[in-house]
C-alpha cells in the first residue's frame, strides 16, 4: 500500500514537472467540484422532498361519464402548469418539479380512481376535474398500500405478488393508439379500450388486490428536438453536410484568395456568393411514400404538437400465496393493454429485462435455480418499492407521453359495457383492505 501510494505521488511530481501538471489539478479540480455540485444537490432535494405534503384524493364519477376522454385530456393540460421555470440557484438549493400518481385500484374487485398529488396542487387537480366533470365526488382518502410492509421479505409474508413497468415498445416520438381512433362519430359510439383493462380488474376474486399505475411529471420541448431527426428520416429528407475539421482547413487558402480578390479587384465574394445563392427546400421522398407511412409521420408529428408528460406505468396483481394464481392474471392484465397497440406505429409493453417479476434460465433451471431466486427477490423487492414510494424517477427509464395518450390510457368510464356496480363509491378506501387480503 505504501508502495503504491509512493508510485502515485511520483506520477504526480512528472506530471507537475513535465509542464501537464495545470492539466492535471484543472481535471482534478473539475472532478472535485463535480462532485461537490451533485452531493449537495441530491442532499438538497432530500430536504426539499421532505417538505412536500402528499395527499391521496378519490375521484368517482355518479354514473358513466357522457364525455368523451377528451373531458380527461383537458385535465391532464391543466395538470401540465404544475412545471415550474426553475433557475440554476434553486436547482443547487434543491428545489425539483414534482409530479403526480394516477391509480386504476381493484380491491376484491371493486375499482376506485385514486389521485396522489403535493397538497399545495390539490386545488388545481379538484378545478381541472370539476370544469370537465361538474357532478364529480371528490374525497380525500388514505394510502390503500398503508398497512403493507414497507418492505418485502417473501419468507415473513403472508402474500405473494407479481408487478411491472409498461414501456413503449419503440421510442416514444411513436404515438400509440388513440382515443380518437375509437370514436366513430357516424353510428355515435365509442368502443373504449380502458374497458379491456376495467374489466379484468373488476373480476379478480374477493381475496385480490390489483392496481394500475401512472405515475406523471411535465416536461417541456426539448425532447421535440430529438424527434425531428426521426421525421427528417421518415421524410427521406437528406442528412445535411456536417464540417469536419478537414473542410475548415481546405477553408484556409480560400480565406487569402478572398482577401486578394477583395483588395485587387474590388469585389466582395461574400456579397457576390449571397447573389448566386437560391434558397431551395430539400427534397424528400414524401411523394413515394406508402399511405401507411404518410400515416405513421402525420401521427408523429400530430403527437410532438401537444403537451408531454414523463410516465412510470406500473401493474401489480397481489394475493395470499396460497391463493396466489399469476398464470391466470398475467396474461389477462397484460392482454388487456393490447388495445392500445397499432403495429404501423407503437404500443405498450412489459419490460421483462429490469421490473418483470419473473426471469427464465438460459441453459438449465435446475443449475441455476439459486441465481434465479436471487434475481426475482432483488426485483420484487425494487418494484415494491416503486409502488409503495411512487416516484418518478424509479424504475427502467421514463416513456414520454404526449396530454392525448395520456387520456386514452387514463379516463373516467364512458363505455356501457363497464356496469356502474364494478366501480366502488366514494370512501370506499378510507376503510382498511379486505380481512382476507394479507396485511404485513
């Protein structure tokens, strides 16, 4: 050890001797300071968290909603003022955009619409829903998760679960489908696709806890920026020439021939070449394109002109062990979400790499039974977490949604095949979970 730390020394004296050495304490000092900045943040905003009130808010509806999911996306807009216009002081000082979790909860199959929202945004969210919804209830419950384990030790247990995160299958400048690709304005009928996923919800057994959740942050424009390479590309418009360092040195012969022409002659070859230059838009392949590929860049560019929100999308099914049955739940759950998919331009799926409460061997699962174990308790017990804790910034990476696929994976029932039974009234939750559902 004193070995080394003599070698280390050494290197530092070459260095400060060789003439590096400003680079070398310049680098160091960067890191140190780098340092510093990210520490006092995180310890800042850790402060800064522990200040925000939280409130759990339920949302019911007397009967099936006459308006269309367009009611809801205009509350998701409303929802999007909550992003403040943060300086680099109150960023050092800990000061954060917070966010909102939006829940679909079946507790023995009675469903309930939960809201977990700072306080201080209480009034905006009730505002937003009123405006759209006037007869709405509006009550302030308890956390249905209170009395759970804050964390999960499968051998103390009395339950079993299964949970994930939903992700878009491509990148998210890829809308999914839409509500507005349900409405069929013509026979005045709307076949509602959250009805697929309120269904499964509302049969799931007496013994049964299931939820849906989405959990929400507004973020501005500059994620747009990275999407119109994507459209250029679609378009088939020509990537433009980047100069490299080659074209600014064959630049330097030019620049004297220029100083020449301009004091021989008396002519300005800039003013000159502004002459010859005739603007001319790039060309595409638009005129070749395929109906189907019109389609899929006339929704992309119809999503990136709405408002966004960074999402979690979580589900988990939890039982007693005994009667825990994810063979049955999964795939309907799961299948559930397929309504919203559209193979010419995006759709939702579990992402099995990183929150999938399951994993499969690659050679023999008898060999690595022990890994395998090992590998599902450290992700049920990260995903509990998530769920329990409801930030934004857990999990496998955000999924960007624009305030319209916003509203058509989240809206209050407007299908006549949802029956006004399967949703639960208001204060429903306040109450402690079912006596059979396992508690701690």
């Amino acid at each position: 050890m004193i070995q080394a730390f003599k070698e280390l020394f050494g290197l530092v004296d070459s260095l400060l001797g060789s003439g590096f050495g400003w680079v070398f304490f310049l680098a160091l000092a960067w890191l140190l300071l780098w340092m510093w900045h990210k520490l006092t943040t995180l310890s800042n905003q850790n402060k800064y968290m522990a200040t925000i009130k939280w409130v759990f808010l339920e949302v019911k509806i007397e009967e099936l909603s006459e308006r269309s999911p367009k009611a809801m996306e205009s509350v998701f807009s409303a929802l999007h003022a909550i992003k403040p216009s943060l300086t680099w002081g109150e960023k050092l000082h800990g000061k954060m955009m917070l966010w909102l979790s939006c829940e679909i909860v079946s507790i023995g199959g009675k469903v309930s619409y939960i809201f977990k929202v700072p306080e201080r945004y209480r009034n905006l969210l009730e505002s937003a829903i009123f405006a759209q919804y006037p007869k709405a209830e509006i009550a302030e419950v308890e956390d249905y998760l209170r009395n759970m384990p804050r964390e999960y030790y499968p051998e103390k247990a009395e339950f079993n679960f299964w949970g994930t995160q939903m992700n878009k299958r491509k990148t998210s400048a890829y809308p999914i489908s839409l509500y507005t690709e349900f409405e069929h304005p013509e026979q005045k009928t709307f076949v509602d696709p959250l009805a697929n996923v309120i269904e499964v919800m509302s049969n799931i057994q007496p013994y049964e806890l299931m939820v849906y959740q989405l959990v929400a942050r507004p973020i501005g424009n500059e994620w747009k920026d990275k999407a119109k390479p994507l459209l250029e590309e679609l378009k088939g418009v020509p990537k433009a020439h980047r100069a490299g360092w080659f074209d600014g040195l064959i630049q330097i012969p030019r620049f004297f021939m220029d100083i020449i022409v301009r004091d021989l002659m008396g002519i300005n070859p800039e003013v000159e070449d502004k002459k010859k230059v005739v603007k001319e838009e790039p060309p595409t392949l638009m005129l070749h394109k395929s109906d189907v590929e019109k389609q899929v860049i006339a929704a992309i560019e119809h999503g990136l002109s709405k408002l966004s929100f960074e999402v979690k999308i979580r589900l988990l099914y939890l039982a007693p062990k005994e009667k825990f049955n994810k063979q049955l739940r999964t795939p309907e759950i799961i299948g559930a979400f397929r309504g919203f998919d559209d193979i010419n331009v995006n759709g939702l799926k579990p992402d099995t790499d990183y929150t999938w409460t399951d994993v499969h061997y690659h050679i023999s699962p008898k060999l690595e039974a022990p890994l395998m174990r090992h590998r599902i308790l450290i992700r049920k017990r990260h995903l509990w977490h998530y769920f329990l804790g409801r930030k934004i910034w857990q999990g496998s990476g955000n999924t960007i949604l624009n305030t319209e696929e916003l509203a058509s994976l989240f809206h209050f029932p407007v299908s006549p095949n949802v029956r006004v039974s399967q949703l639960e009234r208001v204060g429903a939750v306040k109450a402690a979970p079912p006596q059979d559902l396992p508690i701690g």
